[in-house]
C-alpha cells in the first residue's frame, strides 16, 4: 500500500468514524419517530440519550480529529445548536442550570414521595416531530458530505494499490505510513 501523511489517516479516520457514528444516531431516532413509540419510559430516555450524544460526538472529539462546524449547512445551524446543548446539558451531562426551556433543556428531577420514603425521575425533551424529521434531514446532508470528503481521500491513496478484500482500521501512527493496517480485534 501507498505511504500516506498522518495528517490524511486522521482527516480520513475522523471523515469516517463521524459518518459511522451519524448512521447509529439516525438508528436512534429513527426509534424514537416509530409511531408505536418505545413504551418503556427509561429504554426511551436511553436512546434519546444514545441519539444525542453519538450526534454530538463527531464535533466534540479532540481538536484535530472533530468535525470542523462549517460542515453543517447554514439551513441547520440553529438545530445543530440546539442538539449539542442538549448533549452538553441534558444528555451527557446533567447540569442543574436548567430548565431553560427557551433553550429546549428541562432538566429537572422529579421525586415522587410515598409512605416516607421516595423515587426519583428525570424530566427532559427531546424534539418536537418537525425538528426530528429536520435532524434526519441533517444527519443525511453530513453523512453524504463525510463520505465525499472520505472517498477523496480512499482515491487519492488508494487509487493505484488497491487493498485485498478484508478487514483493515486506520493506521494513525505517526510518519509516513500506509493509509490501513490489518484489523486487529482488541
């Protein structure tokens, strides 16, 4: 295989793994947009949970390997905005700085006292239905612009030496390396 800068295994390692990660958040929402809706209120919290945060993850990654914020359409910013808040203060974290409902968080814990004792619950928002359909719209425009970025890269070192079928991860060591290594399970 080709030697490639390192500096083109992180673009393509991060093009890559962002576009990955965009495809399990859509899983999720997708899960949440059923019209059954999923009944169990904390399997419900959990994949509202899961969505946010694997959308969040490809701009919140180190510096050099996160998604630069000019990759979301000026159309989506303001969602793209309200996503990462809920990721950062509802979802991730739990931060009793809300609610700022103006903002879409409610963070509130609600307790329910019985016979002296008592439970505990978290109250949060997710999206109304025009803001998912809005961020699977989103989800769709990023993964088409990660995979454009992604195959510029795959043909520029690729192109010429192709890989034999299998299965390969990124290799990110430092120098003048090739772009993939064989997979090696951990």
């Amino acid at each position: 295989m080709q030697l490639t800068p390192q500096s083109d295994r992180i673009a393509f390692w991060s093009f890559t793994s962002a576009s990955a990660t965009f495809y399990a958040a859509s899983s999720c929402l997708r899960e949440l947009r059923k019209k059954e809706g999923i009944a169990d209120s904390s399997l419900r919290y959990a994949t509202a949970c899961a969505f946010v945060v694997l959308y969040g993850r490809a701009f919140k990654q180190k510096k050099d390997v996160r998604l630069i914020e000019d990759m979301v359409p000026d159309e989506f910013r303001a969602l793209h905005k309200h996503l990462l808040t809920l990721r950062d203060k509802t979802f991730a974290h739990f931060d009793p700085d809300g609610p700022d409902p103006a903002a879409g968080v409610w963070n509130k814990a609600k307790i329910t006292a019985r016979s002296g004792g008592f439970s505990a619950a978290l109250n949060y928002f997710i999206l109304d239905e025009p803001s998912q359909q809005r961020a699977e719209e989103l989800i769709s425009e990023l993964q088409k612009k990660c995979r454009y970025h992604s195959l510029k890269i795959w043909q520029r070192h690729m192109r010429r030496q192709p890989a034999p079928d299998g299965d390969y991860e990124v290799n990110l060591d430092p120098g003048m390396k090739p772009l993939l290594r064989p997979w090696k399970p951990l």
